[in-house]
C-alpha cells in the first residue's frame, strides 16, 4: 500500500496517473458552479503543481480557463461563480472530511459551460488531455459529456434524474464501469410539489418550465403530465433554453391564463436564479422551485433536497476515490431530507393567503 504523509493526508508516490502529491482537482460542470476563484488562483502552490505534473483532480463544469484572476472575470462568470458558491463551499467540505484542504494538498480547476451545452465535449476533452485523476460533473449533460469522453478516469457526478436511465451507471448499489455519484431524483418529487402547489392555489392550469436543452426536459414533462392528469390539473408544458427566453415564457404562461408555475430543475435556471424570480413577480404567477436558494431570494416557495447536502456527498466520494476507492463500488447517493420552504412576504405580495395548515408543515417559513 502507498504510505501516508501524515502532514498533508494524501499519499506520498506516484498518482493514479504517475504523477506526485498534491492531488490536482478540476471541475467540469454544466453550469458555473463556481468556487472562490481567489482561493484557487491565490493560492501559490497551485502554479507549482502544474509544473511538477501533480496528481490532480477535475471537478467537472465547464467555461473560464484556469487559472484566472478574480479581476478579469466577465459579468456573466460572477454571476455563475456566486450562484453556485454555496455547492463549491459543500464539495469543499467533503473533502476536508477526508482529509483534503485545497490549495494545500488538492488543487481544483474549473470549467464552465454557461448554460452552452454543446461546449461541454470540448470542455470535457480538455480535462482528459490534463490526464486528471478524477472529473466531478454537476448535472445531467455535463456528466453525459464526462463519460462520453473517458471510460477510464473516475467521474463523480450530481444529478437530479435517475442515473440508470440515461446508461450513467448499471443500478444505484453497484454502479459498475467509472461513475458514481449522488442524485436528487427531482420527478419523484413532481406529484408532490404538484400536491403543495395546488394546495396553495386553487386554480387547476399549472404551468411546467423546462430547459428545452437539458435531456432531463423529457422526463420531467412525462412526470408532471402523470401527476397533474391524477389531481385532475390541467399542465402546459413552456420551454426556455436560454436567459433570454425565460421572460417570455412567463409572458406566455399570463397569455395562456396559467395561475402557478412549477420550475423543472436546470443549471441555467440555477445561475439565472434571480431573472426566474423577477419574472415571477412581474407577471404575478406564483411560482414554486425545486431549491430553496431560490426562495431565499424572493420566491414563493419551494420543495426539495438540500443542494448543500449533495455537494458535501461529492467532495466525499471525491475524496474517496483519491485514496484509492473504485467508482464501481461507491453506491449512487439520495437525499435524505426534503424541506418545504416558503415566503410569506412574497405571498403577501401577490395577495395570497397561505393556509395554516402549509404553514405549519413548512420547515421554514421566511417572514
């Protein structure tokens, strides 16, 4: 077995790619699930791992190269780096857990797509060429794109779907090949959130958004069509594939006369966060989202995992895999916790008057 240095936690001797302690860590996702760029480009040793062929780690988005300084980012870089600080901050603490502090022992590069899904191959391409010993994907097409790129490096993802479904892995307890990972299972969900919100609303036409791009839109347009026919709604399905088509879509759904919206999970919805909730708003439609970061910015409510959870799952597993565990032999992660989290100032907003009986199983109500 390798030894130990037990000054840094990770093994002294080559790496899974011949390379030499620290580990190197880069990070391909969909969307800007971004770190604090200053700790990772700040961070000396950094540079000189690059040069002494560390071992290295992706974490799999996909867009700025690395390294960049904090002061060159793009507008819209800060805006994906901030909407996904809090999954960053999770996977970094789940490889503290395991012993790996960044910018001491590990070292994390990241790639991000910007909501630009045909770049992910490109972007996965280039990690594989750094000969990394591990890619963390966040969310359904950047792990499509992982796996089409390697059958060889470990790749960790975090997804919302069921991973068997899209050939990710071959079941939940032994995923076999080189993915594993954790997932939200976000359309199990749906006729509960569907439950919630019709709850909440009488009116029986529901809205659905999906990301037209994602390959998740399918099934999550399936999901709610069973679950709405069962409670007797009527769903209309509206598409947004870009930043720019989500006002619109909202515009579509007072057009149509839709009276609440249900948000199908996207990394684009993710990073245009607070564009989603102001359309909400302006239009009146009461809406419901799959995460509370969106409530905690203005929406109405919300049902769902916690995404800080299942980031800290995959800075474990990634932590994991560094010291020597196989893909194949780490079970695919579910949440253990769903909250139901809701705004009563913006309720109060849109003239609605939340039943005490939501209320009281509400795990947080924000006044």
């Amino acid at each position: 077995m390798t030894p130990v240095n037990p000054d840094i936690g990770v093994p002294d001797g080559p790496g899974l790619n011949g390379g030499f302690s620290p580990y190197k860590v880069m990070v391909l996702a969909d969307t800007m699930f971004c770190p604090e760029r200053r700790d990772v480009d700040a961070a000396p040793a950094i540079h000189s791992v690059d040069r002494r062929r560390d071992r290295r780690l992706a974490v799999g988005h996909s867009r700025a190269e690395f390294p960049q300084p904090v002061d060159r980012l793009s507008e819209q870089q800060r805006k994906d780096e901030k909407s996904e600080a809090g999954i960053i901050s999770g996977v970094r603490k789940g490889l503290a857990e395991q012993g790996l502090i960044e910018g001491q022992n590990v070292s994390i590069a990241y790639r991000w797509s910007a909501g630009e899904y045909r770049r992910l191959p490109e972007l996965a391409a280039d990690l594989i060429a750094r000969k990394v010993d591990v890619i963390a994907a966040s969310g359904l097409p950047a792990a499509l794109a992982a796996k089409a790129a390697s059958s060889t490096i470990p790749i960790v993802f975090r997804l919302a779907i069921d991973p068997t479904a899209f050939g990710l892995a071959q079941s939940f307890d032994r995923p076999g090949g080189n993915l594993t990972g954790v997932t939200m299972l976000f359309d199990p969900l749906t006729p509960k959130k569907l439950q919630l919100l019709h709850e909440l609303i009488s009116d029986l036409s529901i809205g659905l958004l999906v990301n037209p791009n994602n390959p998740n839109a399918i099934s999550h347009k399936e999901h709610a069509e069973t679950a709405a026919n069962a409670l007797g709604l009527r769903l209309t399905v509206l598409t947004a594939g870009t930043p720019d088509e989500i006002d619109p879509a909202f515009a579509m759904a007072r057009q149509k006369g839709i009276g609440a919206f249900l948000i199908g999970d996207d990394p684009m919805f993710d990073v245009e966060s607070h564009r989603l909730v102001a359309a909400a708003g302006n239009y009146r439609i009461p809406t419901m989202y799959y995460v509370s970061d969106f409530v905690f910015i203005g929406g109405l409510f919300s049902y769902g995992p916690s995404f800080a959870e299942m980031a800290m799952q995959v800075g474990t597993y990634l932590g994991r895999i560094l010291k020597g565990a196989k893909p194949a032999d780490l079970p695919i992660q579910q949440p253990t916790k769903f909250e139901l989290v809701i705004n009563a100032k913006t309720a109060k907003a849109l003239g609605l008057a939340v039943p005490p009986a939501l209320l009281a199983r509400a795990d947080q109500v924000i006044e």
